[in-house]
C-alpha cells in the first residue's frame, strides 16, 4: 500500500536532475586533530546487559 | 496568571528584579506538571531533584551575574526524549532503549544549561520521532490540552503539550518532516524548525539523519528566537553543523510586515484543506495584508512529490540509522537468547513497535540491490528538484506562508490503523524539510475551538529573517491565548 503510495515518483520528470547528495553547507568542516579524552572503558558499558572483562558479552555465535 | 504563561522576556526580567527567583518558577512548574501531567501524559519523566538543583544554581548566578546573566538563566524548560542527556534516562519513547542512561548530553541541551537554563524532564514523542499524533509512543499517550480527546500532533507532541498546557513555557522538538510545526500548530504553540545544519545534532538519537533538526516550542516568536540563539551555532562534534557564525534574531524581530512580500503556494491552498482551516488561513491572510504585507502567488510544483520522496528518504536512513540498535551495547536486549542471532532479532522485535518495523522494512527495501534506482535515487532527484522549487520562489519573495496541517487535531485513535492518512498530516511540511530552509509555526486563530497553524518560511540560513516575519504575523494576528486547562490551572 505504501510503495503503491511512494509510486507517485515515477511521475516526476527527473531527466537530468542530480540526486541531492547533502543539504545545507557544501563540504565538510574539520576540527584541529587533536587527542582528546573519550568515554571510558566503564562508561562505555554501563548501558549494557552483560558485559566481562572491558568487552561486551553476546551470545554464542553459530 | 501563571508565570509560565507569560513571555520569556518578563520572566528573565522578574527574575534580575528579584521578584520571582527561579526555584519559584520550577516549584510552580513542578505543581502545575503534578497537577496536570497525569491527564495529559506530555513527560515522559520529570527530573524534580535536578531541576531543584539546577534552580538554585540559576538563582545563585542572577545574584551574582545579574544583569550580565543570560536570559535564560532561572528559565524551567522541556527536552524532547530524543535528546541525549547525561544520568537522566533516554528512551526515545522506544522499549528497546528502556532503561538507557546516555552518557553525554545533546549539544543543544547542553546549551541551554550552560545559558543558565532548568531542564524539567523528558517529553514523550512518537517512538524515534516517526509519527505525526505521538501515538506511536511506546509508553504511554499525550492529550491536546485543547480537547484531551484529540491528538497533539507529532512527533514531538509531549514537547508541544507541555508547552502549551503552561508546565513548561518552553521546550526542545525535533523535525524531520514537521515534527516540531505540526505539533505547534496543532497544540496552538509556536514551532521553529531551523535551517538544516544550524543546530548541531550532537546527542540527537537519529531518525533520518539529512532532515532531523533541533528546535523550540514556546508560547510566542520572541521566546523561540531567544532559545534558538542559544542552541544554534557551529559545533565541532556535528559535521553537517554549519560553520557559519548565527546571526542573532533580536535586534530585527520587531521589524514588522511593512513592505514584505509574502508568496503564498497556490499548491498548498487549492485544495485538500479542512474548511476550517481554509477560513482561518484566507482570515489571517487579510489581516497580514492589513498589517502592511504584500501577498503573492507562488508555485511550488514538485511540492506533489514530495511526500513520496520523503517517505522513501527518512525511512532509508532511519533503516540505516537504527541498525545500531542491536540490544548488545544498551537497552534491555534479550535475555536468556542462546545464539546471537536470537539477541538481535529478539531484542529488535521486543524492542520496536509496529511503525518503526514498518519503517525499517520499507526503507531496507528502498535500498536494496534492484530497487534502489526506482526509489531511492529517484527520491533523491526529486528532492533535488524541490530544493529547486524553493530556490526559484525566494527570487520573487521574502518569505513563503502556507497552513502548517491540511487539519485540526484529530482524535486520538483516528489515523492509527492507517499509516498513509497519518503521512498527509505531513504534506505541508515535509517539503520545506526536504529543501532544507527554516519554518516556524505561529497560531492563526481557531477552527470550531481547535487550533490551525500559519507556516514562515525563509532561504536557508535566513532563520532571523524567518523569526521576524514570524513575529510580525504574530503581532498581526496576536498572540494565541492559552487553552482553558492551561488557565483554569493554580498558578
């Protein structure tokens, strides 16, 4: 129902046209490179359900 | 009357004159939540000992600061749950973040804390911002405080309720296709949707990452242009945040309509409008006229496309986007799963609710081998070709006025069991999304007691230039009086 809905593009006339690749600004910013402190080991596990030794504890993988 | 149904601007000077301190505006908001809340579900948790905390340092500052303390300092405002914010719980009224503890705060609040600003809480919003009633929330509903039988609007409706209700007398949305300006117009608020690129989406949980944008709820123009001056500007951990340095909106926002010309799109007014919000529109229309503004026909024709190409892009992205939520690294997960392939699956389908499913299924299939040209691709042009559209109008106008929602609220429950009458509730904002320029929604008078919304659009870039034709068709057409509940409420 919703792709017989989003079908309606096929009418556009699009000969030509270049897809909109990015919005706003053209370009990319960048920041000084420089080393800064990130999240830590036990931050960055805290949300998770299990986790052991620093790393995150999934299921077996079969 | 409450001081949380009166403007920004009185409140930030009562609070340098000391009659009224900020812990007394947040005890008045933390009474007016306790008194409300419980009827019309806009939080989705309040932070009382944090904001009683944060008060008294906001009172702490204007003593010392005074004059020289930003004007939001003492100010109690409402962040949208699709926010990040460090040790309070942010859930993006999705199960498969319950419990989730962000570790660092959203750039646009940390602004506003920094500025001096009280968080009140959490809003609730349709489950990752995909919504236009705040239905798809996967906790509980939110009521218009107009008639607690309609919907707010969405996604950011808990933001707009609040707002509206007078629990906050400001608060943080997102829009990524009219999720801030629906939900305004529909709760009888202001809604500003800045340029895209203007406010960092640092911290934002992501929906359709080219389209989403941080913005105000407010009560009048005047407060959204001082909440987006703070959050707004260049932000080194957002690339796609614009460098350019924030024109400040104050010193032109009472400027007026005298001499502006206003394109109204004849695509967005021929047809498909409830008749109340038709009279309401062509009634406000005559008045900005009165007010010294010059309408002009506009066309906007691939504005037709649009809703298709939204709906192909936002949820292309937002399958890409939420791939990451694997129930590994937060939220509840699955437990007891034996295989991690059980993890994934159950904790994706214990943790999605049905439009989010929906949504991931049809952008996948969006971008998938084979039919990413027909979709994708072909969404992608005509965005381009929107985007165009825009650009051709603004040549002839200063800014472009449409009605911000085909209708009034609807009743809750209305559009629930069908997905494609709840996407029209966004025909009339996708589009200015899709081309990336700042819109607002101002109250323009009431249809049958129900609020309609009056949209301003200008060039990107030109968010001043938009709050100032917003506030001038809010002088024009006055200031939208709070609803009964609101008013009725202590103080």
């Amino acid at each position: 129902m919703i792709l017989h809905a989003v079908d309606e593009l096929q009418g556009a006339d699009t000969n030509g046209i270049d897809p909109t690749l990015q919005v706003g600004d053209p370009g990319t910013p960048t920041r000084p490179d420089a080393v800064e402190p990130c999240l830590s080991v036990d931050r960055a596990l805290a949300g998770a359900p299990s986790h052991e030794a620093g790393f995150l504890r999934v299921a077996a993988i079969q | 009357m409450s001081w949380l149904l009166r403007p920004l601007a009185e409140q930030a000077a009562a609070l340098r004159t000391g009659q009224v301190t900020s812990t007394a505006l947040v005890e008045e908001a933390l009474g007016r939540i306790a008194q409300l809340d419980g009827a019309l579900g806009a939080f989705l948790r309040v932070t009382v000992d944090l904001a009683r905390r944060q008060a008294a340092e906001a009172d702490r500052r204007l003593a010392v600061e005074g004059e020289g303390a930003p004007d939001l300092c003492g100010i109690p405002v409402a962040i949208k749950d699709v926010l990040c914010t460090e040790g309070v719980e942010t859930t993006a009224a999705s199960r498969i973040l319950a419990g989730f503890v962000p570790p660092y705060t959203a750039t646009a609040v940390r602004r506003l804390a920094e500025a001096g600003a009280v968080s009140l809480g959490k809003c609730n919003c349709d489950e990752f911002a995909m919504g236009s009633s705040t239905e798809n929330s996967a906790y509980q509903l939110t009521r218009n405080p107009h008639a607690p039988d309609r919907v707010p609007g969405g996604s950011s409706g808990g933001s707009a309720a609040a707002v509206a209700a007078g629990l906050a007398p400001a608060a943080l949305g997102t829009d990524t296709g009219g999720s801030i300006r629906q939900p305004a117009a529909l709760c009888g608020v202001v809604g500003f949707k800045p340029t895209y690129g203007r406010v960092s989406r640092y911290g934002l949980i992501a929906f359709a990452s080219s389209l989403d944008q941080v913005g105000p709820f407010t009560r009048t123009g005047g407060d959204a242009a001082r909440i987006y001056r703070t959050i707004a500007g260049p932000d080194p951990r957002d690339a796609t945040c614009s460098p350019r340095p924030v024109e400040d909106p104050m010193p032109t926002l009472e400027l007026g309509l005298e001499g502006l010309r206003l394109g109204v799109p004849a695509e967005y007014v021929a047809s498909g409008l409830e008749p109340g919000v038709q009279r309401v529109f062509e009634a406000a229309c005559q008045r900005l006229v009165a007010a010294g503004a010059q309408l002009e026909p506009v066309s906007l024709p691939s504005t037709r496309y649009a809703l298709a190409a939204y709906y192909v892009i936002a949820p292309a992205e937002a399958s890409s986007n939420l791939a990451r939520m694997d129930g590994l690294r937060f939220g509840p997960g699955r437990p007891g799963a034996v295989t991690l392939r059980e993890q994934l699956e159950g904790a994706r389908h214990l943790g999605f609710g049905p439009e989010v499913r929906r949504r991931i299924m049809l952008g996948t299939y969006a971008l998938s081998r084979g039919y990413y040209d027909a979709y994708y691709r072909r969404a992608q042009q005509v965005r381009t070709l929107v985007a165009q559209d825009f650009h051709r109008a603004f040549a002839g106008v200063d800014a472009i006025i449409a009605p911000t929602s085909p209708t009034v609220a609807f009743r809750l429950g209305e559009r629930l069991s069908d997905p494609l009458a709840m996407y029209q509730s966004d025909v009339l904002t996708v589009p200015f999304s899709l081309a990336g320029v700042p819109a607002a929604s101002v109250p323009a008078g009431l249809a049958d007691g129900l609020p309609v919304g009056l949209q301003v659009a200008a060039p990107a870039f030109a968010d001043a230039h938009c709050l100032r034709v917003a506030r001038g068709v809010e002088r024009a057409l006055g200031v939208a009086e709070p609803p009964d509940l609101a008013r009725r409420a202590a103080p």
